[in-house]
C-alpha cells in the first residue's frame, strides 16, 4: 500500500514506509524439476545421480550449484531449491557419497576422503552442464554459463567453501591443496564448520579429519555465510560461534547473517517435512530464502536493489529475526572511496 509516494516494504514482517519506489523483484515462476539425471562417474565407486530445478519460462538463468548436509541428497532442501528456482535461477542438487540412499558400510576406504569426493562432484557438474541442460524439457540455450554460485549447508557448506577457495588438508597425503574454481564466483554457506584443533570435540578430531585443520584464509570468492546463533554442534567445544568462522576468518568481500534463536537447520530449511529439523521456524527460513535471494543476484550482477535493502532493514540490532553483516577487503573499500 502507498500513501503520498510511500512505499511499503516487507522483510518477514518488518513493515518500513520509504519514498523511493519498491525494488524490482523477480516475479516467482512455475518450476520443472528433473530427477535423477545420472552422469557416469567411475572413479568415485558409483555414478553421480543430480536433481535439476529451473524455471518454466525466462532465459539467461544463473546457476546454483548445491551441497546437501550429511546423509541428506538430491530430494532435500526443498525450501531454498525450489524458490531459487522459481525466482529465476537453475538449481542444481548432486548426491554425494555420504548420503543415506546410499548406504555405504561404515568401514568403506572412500570415507577418509569423502569431503575431496564431494568436491570431485561438484567440478563433475560443472564439467557436464551441457548434459543436465539437454535433460531438462525446454531448458536448452537458457542457461548463463558466465554466473555460477555454490551453496551448501553443514558438511555441504564445506563443500561450497573448498571451491570458493576454503583449504582442506587431505587427511591421507598430509596437504592443503586449491581446489576452487574459477567458473564459481559467490557462494552461500548455511551453517558450516569453523576451525579445527582443540576447538573440534575428540568425536569430530576423531572421526572428520576433513574438519581438522581448515584455512579459510585463501577464500576470497565473495560469500554471504549464514548461522544461528543457538547451533550448538556436538561436533565443536566452542558452542555457535564456530560456524561464524567462515565468515570472520576468510579475505574477500564477505556478508554475515545471523539468525536470532536459529539451530543448525535455520528453521527448516533442509526439507518441507524434515524430521531433523529442531527449531522449526518459517519465519526464519523466509528470511533465509529472501536474504539469499537477494545476495546471489547481487553478487552476480544482476540487480543489487534487494540486497541494499536487506542491508538496510536488517542492520538494524532491534530487527527479531536476524542481523546482517558485511565486510569487503582493503583494495575493493579504496575503489569505492575513489
């Protein structure tokens, strides 16, 4: 509603009156979803099965590349995949090796390296997209090949974060090796491990060495991080701080929402029936949904007016929902100073 050029805006409830006009928007679109493309995969011990989900109509679409949690897969995460989906963006879900459709004996020689096998997968994606695009009906010709993100939440978060730059030392030769890659240009990670050492539980030191000695330092790839401020993961000492890391630790220009009261799954966002999910909240997975909507299309060119007004709205330390943050390193500040 308007009143003497008086625009009312709306971010899960928080009305605000403002005198320039609403921010385009893209209108939300029917959705196609395409399971399971299978692309061969040999050396990984099975084939990769992948979920794709794009909009019916609309052409020049962004690509989300997305990580599932641990024992999760392609059928998850409804709620982000399905609206990135129907805001203008191809989703893409691989299943890696860890999930539970699976089935891997807990003594399978894979696990040691299951983090460097999700990443294979996710390379794997990008590899083929010629193969994903023909799978889906009417999707030929419509991709935009030049803006890509990765995403991911906990392990996948991970994941995302290796090919934004985020080093991992392989457990087996003893090195960090950069694997990120150049055709990825944002990120988004939901709820993602921290450092290691003495912060990681002896379960975690233990059982992941993937989460032993993480550098996020050389992630430079721009990133919103997102994480509640009630995950207390059994797998860190330090309580939910932890996964504020990839944030704080990382160069590059980096963006940080915090969600008030959120667990580890921000509300719901794994799943519309998840029975993981301890802290069911739909306020807070629309905020999620809206504040990642608003950051990939802004970290991709393709309009900022969202995410300025997110910024706007929930920097505020009275908002009930969620705070958000953002630094930029030093040659990208004197740029827009000059």
């Amino acid at each position: 509603m308007s009143d003497s050029g008086q625009t009312v805006r709306r971010i899960v409830g928080v009305e605000e009156y403002a005198r320039t006009p609403e921010p385009r928007k893209p209108t939300p679109t029917p959705v196609v979803s395409v399971k399971p493309v299978v692309l061969p995969a040999p050396q990984r011990g099975a084939d990769l099965r992948i979920r794709v989900s794009a909009p019916v109509t609309g052409g020049d679409l962004p690509i989300i590349l997305f990580a599932h949690g641990f024992g999760s897969s392609l059928d998850g995460y409804g709620p982000l995949a399905d609206y990135w989906a129907a805001h203008g963006f191809v989703v893409i879900q691989p299943t890696h090796l860890d999930s539970r459709t699976l089935g891997l004996p807990a003594d399978d020689p894979r696990k040691p390296r299951m983090w460097r096998y999700r990443v294979e997968d996710m390379k794997r994606v990008l590899d083929d997209l010629d193969v994903l695009e023909a799978a889906v009906p009417g999707l030929s010709g419509r991709l935009d090949r030049s803006r890509i993100a990765a995403a991911g939440h906990s392990f996948g978060g991970q994941t995302a974060g290796v090919l934004l730059g985020l080093r991992v030392t392989d457990p087996e030769i003893g090195e960090a090796e950069d694997l990120s890659d150049a055709r990825i240009t944002a990120g988004v990670l939901l709820a993602t491990a921290g450092t290691g050492g003495d912060d990681l539980t002896p379960f975690a030191a233990e059982n992941l060495p993937w989460l032993r000695n993480p550098d996020f330092a050389p992630m430079t790839t721009p990133a919103l991080v997102v994480a509640g401020d009630h995950d207390d993961l059994p797998l860190t000492v330090r309580g939910a701080d932890w996964t504020i890391d990839p944030y704080t630790l990382s160069s590059g220009d980096k963006s940080l929402l915090t969600l008030f009261g959120a667990e580890h799954f921000l509300g719901g966002v794994s799943g519309y029936e998840a029975a993981e999910t301890t802290d069911e909240n739909p306020a807070h997975v629309s905020l999620v949904q809206q504040v990642t909507l608003a950051y990939l299309r802004h970290a991709l060119g393709i309009d900022s007016s969202g995410w300025i007004e997110a910024q706007r709205i929930l920097s505020d330390t009275l908002h009930p929902l969620g705070r958000l943050q953002s630094k930029m390193d030093v040659s990208t500040s004197a740029a827009l100073r000059h």
